[in-house]
C-alpha cells in the first residue's frame, strides 16, 4: 500500500469568486508547497474546464489522471432543489458527460460560463440516484455551514432525514472547514460514513489550496483505489485527515445575518437576573454578560434555533430585527446525539492545523492572507524547509529555530497544543492569538 495526500474538493475560475489565476500549473505550484499528491479537479461538468481538463490530463499506467507529476481526481460540486451542496467524484471523462447529460433537462447554468457549480431541480435522493446509477459516487459538502448544507439551521438533522432510500449509497460527508472529526462523531447517522476533510479552494493561495487534505492509504491514485478507501475496503482507507483548526474557520460561532458579528458569552463582574440583557458591542463581537455564561449560552441555542433572537447591535443601529444564526459548533449541540465524541473504531486521527501562512500573518501582524512579505516569507521557509506539512508536525523544532525561532516557537505551542484562537463566523476567519 501507498500513501497520498489529497485535497478533493477545488473550484474553476467558472465558478464565482474563483481566482481567474487558478489553472493546473498553479494548482501545481501550491501541491510542491504543501505536500499534496492528489487534487480533485473542480468543476469538471462544466464545458470549458471540462474541454480543458480533457487537453491536458493524461492516463497513467494505472489509470489515474496526472498532469506533470500530480494526480487528479475528476470532480465536481452541485446544489441540489433544497440547496444542498454535494460533492461528486468520477470515473472518467466518458462519465461525466453521460451524467452531464442527464442533468442537463433539470439545470438552467448546468452549460453555462458560470456553471462550475450547476443547481440542478432534482431532490436530493434523485441527484444521488442518477450519480450512483452511472458509478460515480457522491456525498454531502461542507456538511455543517450554516448556507448551503445539508444539516444546516432549520434543515435536516440526519443522512437518512435528507437522501431517504439513496442513503444506502451515501458513503462519505466532507466535514468543512468550521468542523472536525471531534465535532462530527456527536452524531450517532454518522458512524458508518468515512470523513473527507477538503479545502473547497477559491484559488491557488497555499493559505487555501489544501488546509485541508485526507491521507489514504491505497495501491495507486486512480478513481478505483479512492473509491475502495472512501468505502474502507480491501485494506484500502483514509488514514488521517488534516484540517483547519475548527475555531478557525468562517462558521465556527454564532453570528447576526446582517451585520455579521459573531456573538460570544462572558462572565459578568455581579450576578444578572435578566439573561441577555447585558451586553456589549464592538466592531466584530457582540459580548453577552452571564454569571453563569454557560448556562446562559445554552439557553440562548435554544431559543436561535427557534429563530427567536434578534441582533442587539442591528436594533440599536437600524431600529430592525435581524436574526441570529447558529455557527457550527452551536448547529451540532442542537443536532448531536451524545455530548461527547463517540469515535466509531474505522475512524482516523483528525489533525487541527494552523496553516503557516497564518502563524506567518500573526507574527508579522498582517492581515492579508495575500501580503507579498508574507508570501515571500513562506516562500522563503518552504524552499528551506519545506514541504509544509512536515514543517508543521513532523521537522524537529531545532531545525525550524535556526531558520526562524519565532515562528519555531509558535509551531511548538501549536503542536502542544497551547495555541488560542479567537473563533470565526459569519464568514469571517478565526485567528490565532499569539503572546510573543
Ligand atoms: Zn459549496
Ligand atoms: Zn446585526
């Protein structure tokens, strides 16, 4: 058996907000950076990607597409009537287009410029049911966020509450950026599908192409092995994933839904009768004050899952009521079936990384996640020491010290665990806070 990293689940530059620099030769360029194998290709039902991919992939001895020395996987990601996003892995090109086919009578953008992720008038069970009856194999993307995912707010709140019948052929969920296998294991539906950890890039950045990946332990990298491992068969399996530090990702907490701020408890100074009505507001936060936060925010779950709380800060500012949303992390304290974790045997380690470009931004104190100083110095450290994954777990930190002993000593606090973050949501990353 081999081992390959794998990031399956990428965008075109047909699909929107995708970097118009975003092609195979800069895939290509990040997969060095970073460690990364195999790629899932983006986009492949739609007709100029789709043409693309077509020119410039090619077979190798065992049947995977490569391009140069990389592998790729023909993927794509669709929305279906109840705007779920799935993910959907193919054989070959001949698949595709018949799938195309059959979607084309119920998707207006299907063929479209901006068809990289088509909407297609078919139900859940349905798309699943046209996708496995042609052999490729399909399961729900970013499963958690609160827009677009199956166990969304007010959505469904088990596999089989959404694919009916066809959850017989659902054998994996992509956790999402704001998840983990910690977070995703509270669901009982759960224990018997395999977890995909993927970037869902918008773009070549290596602070997005592959911050999260999947190691599978397989012969080779075509459809056949990936397919095998996402199915735990013949010995073939997902052996770690790899993501984002859940805190970091966009949807981790609470948030309003217009302005955007994440809300967080704090403990208050003297003891509050009337819960939630302390508060205070600042730029990206609304602090809600409890002597006992806790219970307090638990109480306050309840009562957004039921749609029943307003932004403070939009009804002080617009005099309008605009609701709160559940995060991520909230979503699955409503939805979970055990307080704790119950990590069916099957399941693998899940590694909560700190991309380096992060750990890079914090110290230098840059916001931009595009900053030529903080590209240059990823750069600089990658072609020193790099890949980045060995950087971040496995390089002996003396080696890291004598290139730079600042960011040696926040890759230490991140592998022992010492790190804070400050949580995302509502579209805004989370962040590492340093004490350097
Ligand atoms: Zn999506
Ligand atoms: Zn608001």
């Amino acid at each position: 058996m081999n081992i390959f990293n794998a990031d399956l689940h990428i965008h075109s530059p047909h699909s929107i907000a995708v970097s118009k620099t975003l092609n195979l030769d800069t895939m290509l360029e990040t997969c060095k950076k970073k460690g990364l194998n195999i790629l899932g290709t983006g986009d492949v039902l739609q007709p100029d990607w789709l043409k693309y991919l077509e020119n410039k992939l090619e077979k190798d001895k065992d049947g995977a597409y490569c391009y140069k020395d990389i592998y790729f996987i023909l993927q794509t990601e669709i929305e279906d009537q109840e705007s779920v996003h799935e993910v959907v892995f193919f054989e070959d090109f001949d698949m595709v287009k018949n799938i195309q086919k059959k979607l084309v009578p119920y998707s207006t953008n299907i063929l479209g410029e901006w068809g990289g992720r088509p909407r297609v008038n078919l139900s859940p069970p349905e798309l699943v049911d046209i996708i496995s009856d042609e052999g490729a194999i399909i399961g729900p993307a970013h499963a958690f966020t609160p827009f677009k995912a199956i166990f969304r707010q007010n959505k469904f709140k088990t596999l089989k509450d959404c694919y009916q019948d066809a959850t017989k052929n659902i054998f994996f969920i992509e956790l999402g950026l704001s998840a983990n296998t910690h977070l995703a294991d509270r669901l009982k539906c759960l224990k018997d599908v395999t977890f995909l950890s993927n970037s869902d890039a918008h773009s070549q950045n290596p602070r997005s192409l592959g911050r999260e990946f999947n190691r599978f332990d397989i012969d080779n990298p075509s459809f056949e092995e990936i397919l095998l491992a996402l199915k735990r068969k013949d010995g073939r399996k997902i052996s770690l994933n790899v993501g984002l530090h859940p805190k970091l990702g966009k949807y981790y907490k609470m948030f309003c839904n217009k302005c955007r701020r994440r809300i967080i408890f704090k403990k208050a100074k003297k003891t509050i009768q009337n819960v939630f009505n302390q508060y205070s507001i600042t730029e990206n936060f609304i602090a809600i004050f409890s002597s006992n936060p806790q219970t307090a925010k638990n109480q306050y779950i309840k009562q957004v899952a039921d749609n029943k709380i307003v932004c403070p800060a939009c009804k002080e500012e617009f005099g309008k009521n605009f609701k709160v949303k559940l995060g991520v992390s909230e979503r699955i304290d409503v939805i979970s079936t055990s307080e704790n974790p119950i990590h069916p045997d099957h399941r693998p380690n899940y590694i909560n990384a700190v991309p380096l470009i992060d750990i890079i931004r914090s110290i230098k104190n840059i916001k931009s996640s595009t900053s030529k100083t903080v590209l240059n110095e990823y750069n600089k450290i990658i072609s020193e020491l790099g890949p980045e994954f060995e950087i971040l777990i496995n390089l002996p930190i003396s080696k890291i010290e004598k290139f730079d002993p600042t960011i040696a000593s926040v890759i230490r606090a991140f592998r022992n665990n010492e790190i804070e973050y400050t949580p995302g949501g509502g579209g805004t990353y989370g962040q590492i806070n340093l004490k350097i």
